[in-house]
C-alpha cells in the first residue's frame, strides 16, 4: 500500500492553514511515518505535482490523501478524521469527524 498526502500552496505563497493543522496533529500521533510520499499543490504552478494529481483525481480541497493499493482504484480521503480511521486504523471521536465536516462545508448544518 502506499500512501500520498498532498498539501496546498495558495497563489499568494501562503501554505493552507488547514493542511499545516493536519500535518502538526500527524506529527504529535505519529502518523508522519505512514506517509510514502508528499505533494505540493501550488496554486502558482497547475504543473506541480500535487495539482496534477488533484485535477486527475477530481479534488478539489486540501489536504488529501490518496491511498493506493496494487490491482486496485487509488481510494481517495479528504477528511483527516475519516483517513485516520479507515486507513491508519486509529480510533477518533466522532465529534471530531463531524467538527471536521462541518468546517469544511460551512454551508451545511445540523438538523
């Protein structure tokens, strides 16, 4: 299996909040060492890596991650909480999952 995660680069330089969020919770749980490759999405470059590999996929939020496994469809996470657990095999909350959501689709809410 290998296991991309791809961060994000706005066109002003600025690296995503979101994606450097993740990134320090992974550290602190040790999770860096599950990841065989990071890509950067750089808004200044459609060439790079990490745009390319979004555009192929069809994501359109940052950060991702994208979860191969030989013979078959590469499996694409872009919630964290969700990646955690189904890929990783680590426990969450499910208020963090729903925190998660909720955040990175401010148009939704609670019934």
């Amino acid at each position: 299996m290998k296991i991309t995660m791809v961060k994000k680069i706005y066109a002003d330089g600025q690296p995503c909040k979101k994606c450097r969020e993740v990134e320090e919770k992974m550290v602190a749980a040790g999770q860096m060492d599950s990841i065989d490759e990071i890509l950067i999405a750089d808004e200044r470059d459609a060439t790079s890596a990490g745009m390319q590999l979004a555009a192929k996929l069809g994501v359109d939020r940052a950060p991702f991650f994208v979860v191969e496994k030989p013979g078959e469809e590469p499996l694409v996470y872009t919630v964290y909480f969700k990646f955690v657990k189904e890929v990783l095999n680590q426990k969450t909350s499910e208020q963090d999952e729903i925190k998660e959501i909720m955040n990175d689709n401010p148009d939704l809410d609670f019934l």
